[in-house]
C-alpha cells in the first residue's frame, strides 16, 4: 500500500465525505471515450428494426449492401443518408446473445430502413450514428450508383467524390432561409447568338434543352453563363455549374453574384478549405441554394429541383478525376441531364470531339454566333511558319521573328501583351551543340536540363550534372531544344527594358493584370486575365504542342491557342495573335479562321474510320505482364471486343508524383486497350467489374489496373 494510500485511511464518520470527494474528481476527470458498445442484449428498434448500410470499403468483391441491427436508443437518428460507424469482417461464428460481435470499426452510410433481412444469420448491430444529418439523399445514390456501374467501379469509391468529408462546426450552423426565385433576365450578351435568346426563354419556362455552345471571344462568357442560370432559377429550379480550376470558378462566382446578387448561389472549390467548403454544400443539400458553381467535386452537388447542368472548356484534363473509378465531368453531366431530364449546357471557346458528336448524334443542339458576330469579336490571327523563319535573320539570331517583335513593339503601345510558351523553367530541354543528340543523365539516363541560368540537373533523378559531355561526339556545350518560360521572359525584359516583364505559371499563376503596358509571359493554361484584354499575343513554339504522340495533340493544342487568343481584344479594336507554327498544319489553319467546330468535325470523322473515341467504347487495363494476361484470359469479354496489345506501358519517373494507374517506380508493367462499338460500354464495363472482384476476392497479390475512356491512348 502506498503511502498516500495510508494517508487516506479516515475514521468511520468522515467515510461520506471522503466518497464524496472522490466522486467529484471522477466527474471532471477526463476519462478516455469508451468502445462503442456491441449492444449485446439491448431491445431493438419497433418498427423497421434492420438497416441497410452502405460500408465504405472500396474493394468491387464488396460493392454491395450489408445489414445491420438497429437499436432502439438509435432509432431516431438511425434515418436514411445519415454517416455511421458499423463493425466489419467479424465472420458468422462469434455471436452472442443473438448478436454478431467483433470486427474492426468502419465507416458507412445508412441507405435504407427495413422491416426485415434477407440475411438469415443473426446480425451485428449499428454501433452508433455519428450525426443525424441526412448527407445521402435518393437522387445522389442512384447517381454513385450509375457513375459506379459506368466506370466498372465501387459505389464506395464514387461516394468518397460524391460526399465531402464531415466538419462539426458547419454541421451545427443551421443555413440561411432559402431566397425567392428572381425575375428572369434579359439577354443581354446572348443576343450575338442566333439561338441564345431562345435557350434561355426555354430555360426560364421550365424546358430542358440541351446545347453545345461555341463561345465567341471575349470577357462575356462569365455573364452569359450567369444568364443562364438567372433563367433556370426564375423556373423555380436549380442549375448546377462546373468549371475546370478555381480562377475560372472566381469569375463566374463574381458574375453570379452581379447577375443574381448575393445568397442566391454556393460557390465549391477546394481553395475555400474544408470548413466553409462543406457548409456551403449543407446549404446546397438543405435547399437554402438552388445556384452551384465549383470544380470537379461539385459535379455530385446535391442541388434540389435540378433544372440545368452546365460545364465550361470539357476538354481541359482537370475534369478528368484522378481517383478511382476515374469519372469524367462531361460524362457525369450527361448522367444527370438524362436521369433528372433536366438541360444541359456544353460550352467554351473551343470545341471537342465529345461535344462534336453529341451535336452529330441529335443528343444536342448547336448554339454559336454566325461569321458577322465572330469577325467582331475575334482577333487578327497572323502565322509565322518554318519558311519565314529560315529566311529572317533576327529570328535565328533570338528566337523570335521579325513579325513577332513588331506585333510586340506596337502592342505595348496600347496595352498588355501576352507570350504563350509551352514549357515552365529556364531550358527545359537540353541537346548537344553539335550534333544534337539529347542530353541524358549519367545515373538513370533521364534528361537534363536546366531549371535556372546556372545549375543543369537530371528531370529523373534530381542530381546535379557538373561534368557532361556528349557521348556521341565527346562536345560539351549545349543547346536548349525548347526553351522555357523563364528564358523567353529574360529575352524579352533584355528587349525592352523599359517594359515590366511578368510571368505567370505552375510556381506562381497570376489572375489578372492591369491594362497597362507589360509583357506576361505564361505557360499553357496559367493566362492571366487583362483587364480591357491583351492589346496582342505570341504563342511560341507551336511544334511543340502539336508534335506531341498522342491521339489528341491537336485538338489540345487548338484549345490552348483559342484560350489564349480569347484574352486578345477584338478585331476592330486592334488586337492581333501570331502564332509560330507551321501554317499548313491543320490545328493552325482552324486558329486563323476560328473554326474550331470544323477542327473537331474532321476529327470525328477521321476516328469513325478508325473506331476511336469517342466513336467507340474503350477501356485500359494495366499491370505486370503475367498478372495482365490472367486477368485477359479470365474476363468474359463481350464477344464483339476488341483487344489491342498488350504493349509496354510507359515507366513512371523518378521524383514525379505517381498517379493511381501507374506502375510504381522501377517496375515494367504493360497495357491492353479494349475496343467495343457502340452501345456496348455497359457491357465491357460489367465485364471488368466482374473479373476485378472475382480477381480480389482470390486474393490475387499482383494490381491490375482498370480505366474506362482512358484520356490517353496514344
């Protein structure tokens, strides 16, 4: 017995208040939160004692439902859609007093109240609720669900998309009272288009028109997408709008909140951090809002009433998930605007495949402005091919050519002017002088190049390179094969030293800019906005977008272009875009004369005769070669597939961020392409399910790794 022990003995009489003290240091002790209990013998719920509840464990072999027992002190909170914590995995053997016990905690939703289960084993109860909020409504279940099915994923993996994680402090704010629907608007801009007027009277009396719109050039597409909102709220429903990264979302938010005013819309974006973030969605889910703009996230808003969806710049590749099932924006729209026969909006500067053939098929209409309304609004495309390069003097001296600095020089008399460059960095790429042969890590044969003036490290590996030397010819200088952001920006601040020189990229993205004199030098999707627009632009190093081996190259490089030169003002106000890059080259001829829908025409017909997408269906499955082709043996294909490879996938670099289809560093994996024509996606896409959970339930130790529409094939 300890000595303190000794001290506490009292004599009989003063036992009460010794009991007394003690229970009062139990109270304010903090005592760890227990287990939540098994509830081992408790009375069940009266009615509907069985919950249906959706466990979250991504895995396909589990992708279904499991049932559990409600207690009754859980009765009331236990509702459909609200967050649970069940125990999981315990096996059918340890069962006590009729109740399964055992088992790891695990986190769920409750999709479903029921009399009775059709498990006839005895079963485990909830173990609580961990908050009555209904988070899961109907509408959104059999969203995952079909988003799950589409994609040969589990509904588990689409409700960790779908669903924000939980933040106490918002849950316990009540939302704001719902405002009243707002007049309809005016026009306004979408007068410049033959059918704009249309679309939005159709919009504010409750139809449901479907549209791929070709914006025209300009700072108007923010109000227009506002517009078009305004009208589907004054029908007393709700519009929901995705856009590609949280600059673009700022200025449709901004034009929401001129068009609508203010408490009519949520805005969803990562950058509003998690707390703000999920009390806006509260308020989108309790119907306080019936307005959503966000980035790839909110394509799952739960908005009530759901009269539009609309998306901006479809193929911008941030609309792609990077998280299994993989899911793209574009496709999920089109799952809502068909299951909810709601309208749907497609819109941007450029136009893709995708877009083509929903407007080639009849799912949608075309809305864009005839060649009066666009020769007002669009630029002065100039081009400054490989013939003119050879012949110009000042442009194999410094890079540039001679029309290049001239377009500047006059440019920055008015205002800003904007210089496109493929690549960040000072030499992102780096040959020999000589003979031109790429330079090439000593240690992992990775390629070199020079993030500033001074230092030359390997892209792989990161080590620094002292030394080089070529090994085809024993030269030691080098030569830059594409020049970087940073270099072209000292280039040109040596050019015009009484210019500010600004650039803006992944380091450091700018928004916008004054209308003052400046030269912004920017990559490929980091263009600032200006404000009055770009008195003129330079897109550098066209042969670099559209030399790149992919099936899409060109249609990505015209999309970059026509972001860029949509900054540029107008025609009649003097705005002028040159473009270096060969002339004859189909995405540049499309540029010139603005026809990005004619690009993406001739391209979806030139992947018809081949059977690509988006003409046909077609999945990636990746993985070590033996475990590649065990899975191919043993999937019931669709007897109309077609399998093409496997070949070698392409290795994952060191020091690069791995993404989830990828082989982990320093292994050889391969990759199958699976083709099937039309009408037979669903098909292939249970297919692959099927064998994936039949492949996990085995426990098969070797991934495989399965992608639906995979966004690049080559």
């Amino acid at each position: 017995m300890s000595s303190d022990n000794e001290q506490s003995v009292e004599p009989e009489g003063g036992a009460p208040e010794q009991l007394a003290l003690i229970r009062e240091t139990v109270r304010k002790a903090n005592v760890p939160r227990a287990k939540p209990r098994t509830w081992r013998g408790a009375a069940l719920a009266k009615e509907l004692p069985v919950a249906r509840v959706l466990v979250n464990k991504g895995v396909l072999h589990l992708d279904q439902y499991f049932d559990y027992a409600v207690p009754e002190e859980l009765d009331a909170d236990a509702q459909p859609g609200v967050r649970v914590r069940v125990r999981f995995g315990a096996g059918g053997r340890n069962v006590r007093g009729g109740r399964r016990e055992g088992g790891g905690l695990i986190d769920g939703f409750l999709v479903e109240r029921r009399a009775e289960s059709d498990y006839p084993g005895a079963l485990a109860a909830l173990a609580y609720v961990v908050s009555p909020e209904p988070v899961l409504g109907p509408e959104l279940l059999a969203l995952s669900r079909a988003v799950a099915d589409r994609y040969a994923g589990s509904l588990a993996d689409v409700l960790q998309l779908a669903v924000p994680p939980r933040n106490g402090r918002a849950e316990s704010k009540p939302s704001p009272e719902p405002l009243p629907p707002p007049p309809a608007p005016s026009a306004g801009s979408w007068a410049r288009y033959e059918q704009g007027p249309a679309f939005l009277r159709a919009l504010a009396e409750g139809g449901a028109p479907r549209a791929v719109w070709t914006a025209l050039p300009g700072p108007h597409w923010p109000q227009e997408i506002a517009r078009a909102v305004a009208a589907t709220l004054a029908s007393g429903r709700g519009a929901l709008v995705v856009v590609p990264d949280g600059r673009t979302a700022g200025r449709v938010d901004a034009a929401l909140t001129e068009v609508l005013g203010a408490g009519r819309h949520a805005l969803l974006t990562a950058e509003s951090g998690p707390e703000k973030r999920y009390r806006e969605w509260l308020a989108v889910r309790r119907g306080s809002v019936r307005a959503v703009v966000g980035t790839r996230a909110a394509m799952f808003a739960p908005v009530a009433d759901l009269g539009l969806v609309a998306m901006w710049d479809d193929g911008d590749s941030s609309h792609s998930d990077d998280n299994a099932p993989f899911p793209h924006v574009r496709e999920v729209l089109e799952l809502r605007a068909a299951h909810g026969r709601c309208a749907f909006l497609l819109g941007g500067t450029n136009c893709t495949v995708e877009a083509a053939q929903l407007v080639e098929s009849g799912w949608a209409l075309p809305l864009r402005a005839d060649r009066e309304q666009l020769r007002t609004a669009a630029p002065l495309i100039r081009t400054v091919g490989d013939g003119e390069l050879a012949r110009d003097g000042a442009a194999r001296a410094a890079r540039l050519p001679s029309l290049a600095w001239q377009t500047v020089r006059d440019g920055l008399r008015s205002g800003p002017v904007l210089v496109q460059v493929p690549r960040r960095g000072y030499a992102p790429r780096l040959a020999c002088e000589r003979c031109r042969e790429p330079a090439r890590c000593r240690h992992c044969a990775g390629p070199l190049e020079a993030p500033d003036q001074r230092d030359l490290n390997c892209a792989w590996c990161g080590r620094a390179e002292t030394a080089w030397h070529c090994v085809a010819c024993g030269a030691n200088r080098l030569r830059a094969q594409i020049v970087g952001a940073r270099r072209t920006a000292e280039e040109l601040g040596r050019a015009f030293p009484a210019v500010p020189v600004r650039t803006s990229g992944r380091d450091h993205i700018l928004d916008s800019v004054p209308d003052v004199p400046a030269l912004v030098v920017s990559t490929p999707g980091a263009e600032p906005v200006a404000e009055g627009g770009y008195a003129a632009a330079l897109l550098l190093d066209g042969w670099a977008m559209v030399g790149r081996p992919d099936l899409r190259a060109g249609e990505e490089a015209l999309r970059r272009w026509t972001a860029a030169a949509s900054l540029v003002r107008g025609q009649q106000d003097g705005g002028t875009v040159v473009i270096v890059a060969e002339p004859t080259l189909r995405p540049v001829q499309a540029l010139v004369r603005w026809d990005p829908v004619g690009h993406a025409r001739r391209e979806l017909a030139e992947r018809a005769e081949l059977g690509f997408p988006p003409v046909s269906r077609m999945a990636s499955v990746t993985g070590p070669p033996e475990a590649l082709a065990a899975f191919l043996a043993a999937a019931e294909l669709p007897a109309e597939a077609e399998v093409l490879g496997p070949v070698p996938a392409p290795r994952t670099e060191p020091g690069r961020p791995r993404r989830p289809w990828e082989a982990p560093v320093g292994e050889s994996w391969e990759r199958a392409l699976l083709r099937v024509p039309p009408g037979s996606g669903a098909a292939l896409a249970a297919a692959l399910k099927t064998a994936q959970a039949a492949r996990m339930a085995r426990g098969n130790g070797d991934p495989v790794r399965i992608r639906i529409d995979p966004p690049d094939i080559g």
